[in-house]
C-alpha cells in the first residue's frame, strides 16, 4: 500500500500537485499534435473518501473540501475542481480522482499516457480502472527505470510526473536527480514536473540548488505552505518542480497559489513561484 497516496488523497498537497498538473496538460492540448504522459508513482488511480481507503488523518478536510463549495476561484483552480467533481455524484465528494486519472479524463484521443506502480496491489486495481481505456497503458514497474525504457516518446511532446512516496526522506532527492539527468539527456524537450513534501525548508536546499544546474533551459517551483515551515514533524507544505515550462504557466499559476493558501493554510501559510533557470530573452 502506498500510504501517502492512500491515506493522504485530497489534501493540500494533491490539490497543489493536480492543479500544476492539469494546467500542463490543458498547456499540451493547445496544439493539435498527439502528447504523451509517463507518471512514474501512480499508485491506484482513484481513492474512496469514506471507508477502507478513507481520509483517516482528516487531511482532505483541510484540502478538496475546503475548495469544493466555492466559487469565483482563479481559473486553474475551477478546471481543477471540475475535473474532481467529474468522477463524482453532482453535488458529492465521494472518491478522489489520482493524477493518472485526471490525465486520462482531460487527453484527446490521439494523446496516450503510461502509468507506472511498484506495489502489486495497487497496480492491479490501476489496471482494472483503465482496463477499457486504449490510450492508458498500465505497468507494474519501477516508475525511475520506465524513464529510461520509454523515453524519448513516438509522440515527441509530453510531460513526465514524478510523484514518489519519498520513503527514503532525503535519499529520495538523489534518486530523482538521477532520473531528471537520465530523462533530459533522453528528451531535453520534455516537460517533467515533481511533487516534493516541505517539512523543514533546509532539507530542501541542496536539492533546489542541484536541480537549478541540470541542462534544462528553464524550471520554475511552486510552493504553497499551509503553516511555517518549520517542523520535521509534519507535512507543512509541498511545491511543484517545473522543467521546461510551457509558456505563460507560470503566470496562469501566479494568481492561483496565494488563493489556495489563504484558503487551505492556517497560521503563517505562504505560497511562492521562483525561478531557478529562466531562458533568456
């Protein structure tokens, strides 16, 4: 069982990430030509909000229900909430759509996705949800070593999610460095985004700093805080490394990330787009 992806569906770390995620994908569909999507974690695709897979740590309380009755929120949060309430009853929050599903219900017919899992339970409950789905193709995989067997893509263009469980802590940010090196030298035009838990701020540093030297052309993060990040303790936040961008994302996200953290954050919650490389001109 992958835990924080079991146990934590809905929070505010999902909703940063599939806000960010769906605002690439929404990016890939303004041109015609086919795109394709690795995610590399993909866990079980679809979460109950009630019962065995419930929210048990009350997290989603904090998260998707706190957006799901508003109204008048910035663009990228209203296609997000829209896509949620899809794979819901109308007017019902009773099961929260993964990322491989939320990119799977917003591709065309001519994009393709390949969503990976290690753990054996979980990839066979992915496998049955898309089991009628010719575009999603499913495999019970390492998701690190899929970037070097898929990549670069028939499709050319696309966007890779890396979403660990990060049960190694810090040794996971090795672990991913590798991957993106691995993945740019494959596809140096590629989008690849990666989710990554804030706890205490220092522990991110080294990482931040060894992504900005990766030979991308550009790469953004973007961080919503919903307390001080100050505890080792507790998921005080999570962010969103972005690289290769696609034009104006960055400024689509701009107005969205204050917004979700007024409204999901308790005391000292913050929210940040910083630019680690930015193309010239």
């Amino acid at each position: 069982m992958n835990y924080r992806h079991a146990f934590h569906a809905g929070n505010h770390a999902d909703v940063l990430k599939h806000v960010v995620l769906l605002g690439l994908v929404e990016a890939l569909k303004r041109k015609d030509t086919p795109f394709f999507v690795l995610d590399t974690h993909a866990g079980r695709g679809q979460y109950l909000l009630q019962g065995e897979q419930s929210d048990k740590t009350g997290e989603a309380r904090g998260g998707i229900f706190r957006l799901f009755v508003l109204h008048g929120l910035p663009a990228m949060v209203q296609d997000y909430l829209k896509r949620v309430q899809a794979d819901n009853p109308v007017g019902a929050l009773v099961s929260y759509p993964g990322s491989p599903l939320l990119v799977a219900q917003a591709m065309r017919p001519q994009d393709r996705l390949v969503a990976c899992e290690l753990q054996p339970d979980e990839a066979r409950a992915l496998d049955q949800l898309f089991k009628h789905d010719r575009r999603v193709g499913v495999m019970a995989r390492d998701g690190y070593g899929a970037i070097k067997a898929l990549l670069p893509p028939k499709e050319k263009r696309g966007l890779v999610l890396i979403d660990p469980p990060y049960e190694a802590q810090e040794a996971e940010f090795d672990l991913i460095l590798a991957a993106l090196a691995e993945g740019l030298s494959r596809w140096p035009t590629g989008i690849f985004a990666v989710w990554y838990p804030i706890k205490q701020r220092r522990t991110l540093l080294p990482f931040l700093r060894k992504a900005a030297k990766l030979p991308c052309k550009s790469a953004f993060i973007a961080e919503v805080l919903v307390r001080p990040d100050d505890s080792p303790l507790r998921l005080n936040g999570s962010g969103m490394l972005v690289i290769n961008p696609p034009f104006r994302l960055d400024q689509d996200l701009t107005p969205a990330l204050p917004v979700l953290a007024r409204l999901m954050g308790e005391g000292g919650a913050d929210s940040k787009l910083q630019w680690l490389k930015q193309e010239a001109g």
